[in-house]
C-alpha cells in the first residue's frame, strides 16, 4: 500500500476519497483554530460569532427559533449563545411585537462595532489560510467550494 508522509499524519494514496476527506478535515480544522485565535481578542468564540452575524441579518430582529434553523443547532445551544452575548452586551432579547410569546435577538450598537471588528478578524484569519494561493488558485478553490457547496443538499444512495 502507498502512502504519502504529511506533517499531521499518513494518508492512503490507494483511497483517493479517503485521502481527500483527510485533506478537507485538516483544512476545516486549521481554518476553525486560525478564526478561534483570531477572534480570542474580541473576547468571543467562533459560535459566538455565527449567532451574532445571523442575529444581524434581516430587517428587524431575528427569532431565536429562526436562528437556530439557520445555525442548524438546537433551540437551546442558541439561548446559551444568546446569554453570553447578551451578558457581554452585544445582543439583547425583545418580545415579538405581533406576539409576546415569541423572542427575539435584536443585536445592540456595542454588538455592530463588534461586528465590525469581526468581518475584520475574519479576513485576516481566511488570508492567513489562503496566504500560499495566488488570485488565480483562490478563484478555482472558490468556484470549486461552490460547486461542492450547491450540491450539499444533493447525494446518491448505491
């Protein structure tokens, strides 16, 4: 059986799928701990982070239930997120005006500069990531991830 030596581990080169799910998990898990390093100084996780950019999307305050759908996570994962956010007060809750039964997370003005500063940590971490791919290659990497993510929802049983 052939291998490759790579500097995290062996990859088979006689699974080629299996070799290219090694490939894009390391990749997931390198952009993962770069963006966590990245955001480390604005006192806020990668979790964090998704629920503040989803809550900041839409014309009026996101539903709590809305967010979790479009987090694909758990109701309760989102009111966990909600407190820590809230506690560091860059969200905070309201009632639906149509019902008050309903929350919802409305993103505060010390939430948007943080925001801000988010989109900022972002770049720079994906930059980091991206540093040994020139224009040409970012291009192609991009098409291709679109490719792969539209056909996300897509899969054959055989």
């Amino acid at each position: 059986m052939a291998v490759t030596d790579t500097p995290h581990d062996v990859i088979e080169t006689t699974d080629p799928a299996g070799a290219l799910a090694d490939q894009l998990l390391r990749l997931t898990r390198r952009t993962h701990r770069t963006q966590k390093r990245h955001l480390e100084p604005l006192g806020i996780t990668p979790a964090m982070s998704r629920l503040l950019r989803a809550a900041s999307h839409g014309e009026q305050p996101q539903r709590m239930v809305d967010l979790a759908q479009r987090l694909d996570v758990v109701p309760r994962a989102v009111t966990t997120l909600v407190d820590g956010l809230e506690a560091a007060g860059l969200v905070r809750r309201i009632a639906d005006p149509a019902n008050r039964r309903v929350v919802r997370v409305e993103v505060t003005p010390e939430g948007e500069g943080v925001l801000r500063r988010l989109r900022e940590a972002r770049r720079a971490a994906v930059e980091e990531v991206l540093a040994p791919l020139d224009a040409s290659q970012r291009a192609q990497l991009s098409a291709l991830l679109t490719v792969l993510d539209a056909g996300a929802g897509c899969h054959t049983e055989g």
